[in-house]
C-alpha cells in the first residue's frame, strides 16, 4: 500500500497516467482488504484486474459479483479462462474485460487449459457477442505472435517476456562468468510461480502447487532498443487485414 501511495504522490500531476494503470489482485480476504485500500488511497485509478490462474471456480465467480458491486465505476479485467462459456460467466457477473492464457504450466499441473490461439478465437467471440472485451495473457514470443492475438480478435495483448530483460522491466540482474566475458541475466516468472509467492506473500501456500515458473533471460539493456516491436507488428499480415 505504500508503494501505491508513494507512486500517487510522484504522479500527482499527471493524473492521465493512472488512466493506463490497473490495481492487481487475487481473490482471497487479505486482497478484498488491500484491493479497497489501494483504490481509496488511488481514486484516479480506473481499472481492476483480478489475476487467478485457474479461473474456472465459484469462489472467483462470486469475488468479480462482489468487486462489480464495490466498485461500479471501475473497468474490471478478470481470468484467466479459455473457453467461451466460462467467458461468458465472467462476464454475467460482472467483468468488463475477460482475460485469456493458457502459457502457464496449468496445463499440465492442474489440468485444464487450450491451446492460446484456439482460446483466443473462442472467447472472443463469446466476448463480442456480449459487447464486452478479450485480452490475450501471454504466449507471444515474437511480433508475429502479437499480431496472430489480435487477428483472433483480441481486443488487448498482455506482453511480458518481449518486454523482460530490459533496464525498465522488473526482476533481479543476474552476473553469471561465461568463457569469454561476464553475463548478465534478468529473472522472469509468473505471478503464480513459486518466486512470485514467495516474494509477494512470503511462502508458498502448503495447500497449492506453484502454476508458472521462473527462468533467467539474457540482459537485453534499455528498451528504446526494442522500438521494433512495434514496426515489426504494423508490418505483419494480420496486421494489415484487422
């Protein structure tokens, strides 16, 4: 809660900031707390993501019904999910932007996940058919994956590993002693890895399997290096036909 009152009081005169910044939480009663905390601390925020690995249970179904009913103003992003009919549930109950992944290990831990592309085409069409929104969580590895998202008819792309490595990312540098020279390294995880838990909420659950990973990618310096991505996503064909 400091941090976000610290970052409050740094942007104070750029208020169109925090129309870019969204408010992450989990679904338990310690993130109801803090969710309603960092929302009276930050009145200029303006959306809300709730963030599960797994979205497909009753208990997150009935925390988006609580957050709608606490919250009537704020955009609501929620998953992840990747099948249009619990796309529509979330909806039903109350979000506005339906989150799709299916790149944690979910998949083979828990179970239940789809191939993202597949999910991406499925829940949008669910999602447009409700006039609500779809944002693909993850999987791009390159420009071409960007631009395959929002030819599926995502709304939004979520971006972390294209991102990760850069001076202006988070995570750890790493100075590891190659053959030749000194190698830097940046840790990446996701938010449901054993990394992520630890540093966030101090211990792993003993209840819960960790559903991401955490790895270690080159150190790439600062992002302006990386303007291309952009470019590269105009120039695609999918691109071109949206």
């Amino acid at each position: 809660l400091d941090q976000w009152k610290d970052f409050f009081d740094e942007n104070a005169k750029n208020v169109d900031l925090f129309k870019y910044v969204a408010v992450s939480s989990g679904i338990s009663e310690k993130d109801s707390e803090k969710l309603r905390a960092v929302c009276d601390a930050v009145p200029s925020l303006e959306y809300i993501c709730l963030d599960v690995a797994n979205g497909y249970s009753e208990t997150f179904i009935e925390f988006i019904r609580r957050v709608r009913e606490a919250f009537p103003r704020h955009t609501i992003m929620a998953g992840n999910v990747v099948t249009c009919e619990m796309a529509e549930e979330l909806f039903l109950s109350g979000a506005d932007i339906i989150k799709v992944c299916s790149v944690c290990t979910t998949r083979k831990k828990a179970g239940v996940g789809y191939p993202q592309l597949s999910a991406v085409l499925e829940c949008a069409d669910a999602a447009h058919g409700l006039g609500g929104h779809v944002m693909s969580d993850g999987g791009c590895t390159n420009p071409g994956d960007v631009a395959k998202a929002f030819g599926a008819g995502a709304d939004f792309v979520m971006i972390g590993g294209l991102f990760a490595g850069h001076d202006q990312s988070g995570g750890e540098v790493i100075e590891q002693n190659g053959r030749k020279y000194l190698q830097k390294y940046k840790l990446f995880y996701g938010m449901s890895s054993d990394t992520a838990m630890n540093k966030h909420h101090g211990s792993v659950a003993e209840y819960r399997a960790s559903e991401g990973k955490t790895i270690t990618i080159p150190y790439r310096c600062a992002i302006k290096a990386y303007n291309t991505l952009f470019e590269d996503c105009r120039s695609t064909r999918c691109s071109k036909n949206i």
